[in-house]
C-alpha cells in the first residue's frame, strides 16, 4: 500500500515507473488502491518469475524499495544489494540489521518519507551508486554462505565451551 500511496505522491514531480515482483489478487485491495490512486500505468507486476528473471529485474532497477511493516529476515533486501541496487527499506522487524548504514531506512508505514527517499535516490545518481557499491560489500562481508558457517561453528564452540563448564 505505503509504496503506491509514495508513487502517487512522487508523480506530482517526477516521472517513475514501478515493477512489483509478484502478482495483486485480482480485485483485491492492492488494486483497487492502484485504480483510486490512478497510477496503474506506472506499475508493472511481473507475476511468478525464476531466479534468473529476478537476478535480471534487479539488473534493470535504478533503486529497490522494500515497504515492508515488518520482515523476519528481509531475503530480497539482501537479493537487491548483492546485487549492488541501491535500497530504500523500512525500519521494520529486521531490516535495518541487513541493511545497516548501505541503504537508507524509513519508518514502517509512512510513504511521505518513502517518497522522500525515493525522490533523493533518483534526483543523485552518485549517492545511488555509492549505496549499491556499499551494499554489495555489506552482503560480501555478512551474509555470504562462508560467514553463516562461521557464525554457526562459533555457536556451536560456544555451547560446547559452556556444557564443558558443568
């Protein structure tokens, strides 16, 4: 919702165009948002795509925005900035623990601050490339399959350290 109601507001001064990965039921609240907003011929749903489709969307985005309210993980923040797209997620649930300092954070809920985000993204290209180059170290540095066996062997030591102390 929040980021429909932001490309509303963002068409007031610039011109934007929007893919969703997914698919909105059909006349279901997303739509009928869209439809009330008049911007449904700014945005593009891609329906169910593959990895490979995925990898190419990211490849042709100039930012990725991920509104959520909540997010346990936040996969497609991580997905967006390994593959250097600059972001602009929510601080919502976990976001801002993949994200850190390589994206920027807005409040869950708020699409005036989304716009804002948005529109400084898109009106400073130099930003939008030093966010992507951050990003992508920030997933080399944390969330490669190597750190997770890291970071789980170190679990694991330190278990055992403190069942060897009973």
């Amino acid at each position: 919702f929040f980021l429909f109601q932001a490309v509303a507001e963002l068409v007031k001064t610039r011109q934007v165009e929007v893919t969703v990965i997914g698919a909105p039921k059909e006349n279901g609240s997303i739509v009928k948002l869209i439809r009330k907003l008049g911007v449904g011929h700014l945005i593009n749903f891609t329906g169910r795509i593959d990895n490979g489709e995925f990898v190419r969307q990211y490849a042709r985005a100039t930012v990725a925005v991920v509104p959520s309210v909540y997010e346990g993980f936040g996969l497609p923040v991580g997905e967006a900035m390994a593959c250097g797209v600059p972001v602009i997620s929510t601080t919502g649930g976990a976001l801002p623990e993949v994200v850190g300092n390589a994206g920027i954070l807005v409040p869950p809920s708020d699409h005036r601050a989304l716009a804002r985000a948005i529109r400084e993204i898109l009106g400073d290209p130099k930003r939008a490339g030093d966010l992507g180059r951050a990003g992508y170290k920030r997933v080399q540095k944390h969330f490669t399959w190597s750190k997770a066996a890291e970071n789980t062997v170190a679990a694991y030591r330190e278990v055992i350290d403190d069942y060897r102390r009973f």
